[in-house]
C-alpha cells in the first residue's frame, strides 16, 4: 500500500503586520528532498475551501511538499470556524498585504520550520500555484521573488483593478466602504476604500501587465476553463498574449471552481479538478526536472 500523505498545520506571522495566519503542508515522508508548491487561494476563498485539501493529498502522493496559506485578511481566524467570520480584516485587505504574506510564507520556508525537516525539502524546485485572484497574486510575487522558479494560473485575473467605474469610486470614496455579496453564504463583505488607495500606491508593484512582460523570467503555465462564469476566458488569453511562451491549457466544459464546492464531501478531486492537476504536474516535473 503506498504511503498516506502527512499533514503539519503551522501559524504564520508577518512583520508587515500584527495578524496572525494559518498555513499547511502535505508530503510524503521518505527522507528525500522533494519540489515544493506553494498554492494560494482566490478572493473569497480559503486554504480548505472545497476540495483543496484533497488537492493537497493528490500532489503530495506524486511526489510533491504542497503548502497552502490562508491570506491574512481573507476573513478567517485562526482557532475559529473554518469560514469567513472577521469582516473587519476582509475589509482591509488589499493586495499588497497579500503579496507581502506570500512573501513571508517563503521566507517561513527558507529560515526552516519543526513540521517540515530539511530533508523532504528541496527549496531549488519552488513553485507557486494560484488559482482566480490568487492566479495574478502569484504572477506578481514570481515576478519580483527569484525564489520562484515556476508559475502556474487556474483561472486567473489579468488585472487588480477590475475595472473601477468613476462613479463607483467616487461613491467608494465617500463612503468609505462598498458590501459585495458571498453567493455561498450571502454574507455582505465590505471593502474598505484602503484598497483603491494601495492599489495607487503600489501601482507598478501591483501591475501585472508590466510585470508579466517585463520582469517575470520564470516558466508559466496559463490554464482556464471555456465555461468559465466569473473570470472570463478572454484573461487567460490577455496574459498568453503578454508572456507568448507561457503554454495556454483551455479546458473545455470547464467552470471557475474546476468542478469543486464548499464543502465537499469526497475523498476524490472533481473529474475537471483532476485534469487541471495533472497538466500542472506533468508540467512541473518538466520545468523543475523532477526525477520519476
């Protein structure tokens, strides 16, 4: 019988901030060093959202350490529900401080952790996953992290900004805050002003265009589905056209959440959610010459 995943659940804390955050890590224990992933959840979302700790397994059994985080103002707590409970955080959140705890993450990785030995680590062989929002979180943080030595998108964003209306913002401003709706919950989550004003403030940081084409050296692959309902397929296009040797995977019949739900009562990955991890690892095991 092949030998069952491990898992290690450890506490962050980043020195751009005072909140605390939680991360995992699955792998096989052997005793040989293995290629990490760091996977980074969408907006919304959450390290064991749906069928991501499924995931975690599927990788770790094909010879990967898979790390996920959950984002410091994603509205979780550490010790708490396991859902989004603290909409004060989510409200000032912004994508700065989420690159930043990507940031820290991997310097976690770097300085050592007790749940993760040395030698099941192979820290040369780092990539980073990130699906919908967390898809140009990565392409940012790849793009000034030589760490990162591969990149992979599940129905990313091409852009931070998604298209702010003057007259949204003009209201934004005045108010201070605007609710968006949790289809899944139909919590009304509020997003502070704080993010127009960093996005701003980091502008060039936080462009992924620029920094697709000008600074992101790394191997890309660029996946999406054609069913895609709430990141149009027309991103994934813009980004291939901005980085033309980045490999383009379109999955037919495919939808934003590959198939997947919260919660999800499987101990399979949904058929869609499958595919896309297959392609990732074939792809990875080619850019990070992973032995077989």
């Amino acid at each position: 019988m092949p030998a069952q995943p491990v898992r290690f659940d450890f506490l962050l804390t980043s020195p751009h901030h005072g909140r605390s955050f939680a991360a995992d890590a699955r792998y096989v224990a052997d005793g040989q060093p293995k290629p990490v992933v760091v996977f980074v959840h969408g907006f919304k979302g959450f390290k064991d959202w749906g069928h991501f700790n499924v995931l975690a397994d599927w990788f770790a059994a094909r010879g990967f350490v898979f790390v996920k985080l959950n984002l410091s103002h994603n509205g979780l707590v550490p010790g708490g529900t396991g859902d989004l409970e603290d909409l004060e955080a989510f409200g000032q959140n912004n994508f700065s401080l989420e690159l930043n705890d990507i940031g820290t993450l991997l310097d976690a990785l770097d300085q050592g952790r007790p749940e993760l030995p040395a030698a099941e680590l192979d820290l040369t062989r780092l990539a980073l996953i990130g699906h919908s929002r967390g898809g140009g979180l990565v392409l940012l943080k790849a793009a000034e992290d030589p760490r990162v030595r591969a990149v992979v998108t599940w129905a990313a964003i091409s852009n931070v900004n998604p298209g702010w209306t003057a007259e949204l913002m003009a209201h934004w401003q005045q108010q201070g805050v605007y609710h968006v709706e949790n289809s899944r919950t139909k919590q009304q989550l509020p997003l502070c002003f704080q993010i127009v004003e960093d996005y701003h403030r980091h502008r060039l940081r936080l462009d992924i265009a620029h920094n697709l084409r000008r600074k992101l050296r790394q191997p890309l692959l660029i996946t999406h589905g054609d069913q895609d309902e709430t990141v149009p397929l027309a991103r994934a296009h813009e980004l291939h056209a901005l980085r033309p040797e980045a490999e383009l995977l379109i999955l037919p019949n495919v939808t934003h959440n590959f198939g997947g739900a919260h919660p999800w009562q499987s101990d399979e990955l949904p058929a869609e959610s499958r595919e896309v991890a297959e392609a990732t690892a074939e792809f990875l095991r080619r850019v990070l010459v992973v032995e077989s």
